[in-house]
C-alpha cells in the first residue's frame, strides 16, 4: 500500500475503533477541512485545525447521531498528492430516528504524512431530511408478499417471534423498518390464506446487503427448516415500487 492511501486507511481504521485521537493524530496543524456545500456541518466551513475539526464535526455527529457508520470503503491514489475515498454513511439521528444510506466521496489532500486538506462530497438532501421529524418514510422500493395458512405444527406466535428477531437483527445492521411483518384476515371464516406476511426493502441494494450479511445468513439458517413449512403452502411474490 502506498504512503499517503496507507495514512489514509489507518484514518478510516481509526474511525472504525473510535480512536478519535488517532484520527486526529493523521491531521496536519493546520489543516483546512471542508464539508459538502448544503450538509448540516457545512455552517462553520472551512474548519482550520484538528481542534476545529473535532468541536464542529466530530463532535456534533457523536451528540446527534446514535451511530454513524462509514462502509464500502474504496481509495484510489491520486496525483498531486491526494487519495480519493468512496464509501457510503449509513446513520440514525437520536432525536428523529430517522436514517441515511448515502452514496459518499471525501477527497484527502496530504504532504509529508500529514493530512493537509479535506473535501466531502455526499447527498446532502437525504442528511437534511434526517433531522426533520415531519419527514414521511420512503415507499419501500421493494417488497416481497407471502399469502400462506399456518402449517399444522406453527403455531401464529412462534412465527411472529422468528420475524421480530430477524427484523432486530436488520435494524442493528442500520435499517430499522425494513424487515419482514406479519398479517391475519379480519374475518373469522375466511377459508384459505388466512395470513400474509410481507418483506420491506427500501432499495434493491438494502436488500442484497442484508441477505449477504453474515448475521442475518445466520438466522437464515436457524429459521430455514421452520420458513421451508410455511413455504410448502405459500403463495410467493417479490413486487416493485410502480413509479
């Protein structure tokens, strides 16, 4: 790995661990650090200086975000001394509870190991709306629809607590109201397909990355023999948001 996309990467580990003081350590004294015009940290730009970086930035995604992550990190060497880095955020602010998974970029500029200038480029629309509690929820963009009857040995309990600990497990992976959710006719002497459960995704993508993510593969797993019951009796169809 070359010298400046290696400073790079130790960064990015640094944020992994919370070792802000490490992160910090990268910075040049007099670093010059700006946010994406439009992003809600961008009012004080541009940040001079590790300690301005830390109190304006820093600071204020660890007191309004309950996490804030940086995933599918990919850095590219660059002339004139610079690494570039794609990634995405993936964050759930504390006081709406609202999330983003937004498609990221941050531009380092650095000169003798140091970091000497930073610049992000990212969705700034989908941050904003996080912080507006008015904001209504997104269609999900995909669904999956299961019209099925209680096999003999399920019973409608024990399948409504496989769903809400396979819907924890996703919202822990930084999707809360994606997931799967169960439903029963109203009427009493409905015959056939009394229950329908449904599976919410708000992107082709969320989809893929939960399906792949080894936690949920584990519950995959340790549901599979149960779900294989009710699948034996399903009607099944994945459906698309019509625009």
């Amino acid at each position: 790995m070359k010298g400046n996309v290696a400073v790079i990467d130790g960064l990015y580990q640094g944020f992994a661990k919370g070792d802000v003081p490490a992160v910090l350590a990268a910075m040049d004294a007099n670093i010059v650090w700006n946010e994406a015009e439009g992003f809600p940290y961008a009012d004080q730009n541009p940040y001079k200086g590790p300690e301005a970086v830390l109190n304006g930035v820093f600071g204020r995604i660890m007191a309004e975000w309950e996490y804030w992550n940086l995933t599918d990190i990919q850095l590219h060497d660059m002339s004139g001394n610079m690494v570039l880095a794609t990634l995405r955020y993936q964050a759930k602010h504390k006081t709406t509870g609202n999330v983003i998974d937004s498609q990221t970029a941050h531009l380092w500029t650095l000169w003798d190991g140091k970091i000497t200038a930073f610049q992000q480029f990212t969705d700034t629309k989908q941050a904003a709306e996080a912080y507006n509690n008015d904001q209504p929820p997104a269609p999900a963009v995909r669904k999956s629809i299961h019209l099925f009857d209680l096999p003999a040995d399920v019973t409608e309990a024990e399948w409504s607590a496989v769903l809400k600990d396979m819907n924890s497990t996703i919202a822990k992976m930084g999707y809360p109201g994606a997931g799967y959710f169960l439903y029963k006719t109203e009427k009493a002497d409905t015959k056939d397909y009394r229950y329908y459960f449904e599976g919410v995704w708000p992107s082709a993508e969320a989809y893929t990355k939960i399906h792949e993510d080894p936690a949920f593969k584990a519950l995959d797993e340790k549901y599979g023999p149960l779900y294989k019951k009710i699948q034996a009796l399903e009607i099944y169809r994945r459906v698309g948001l019509v625009e």
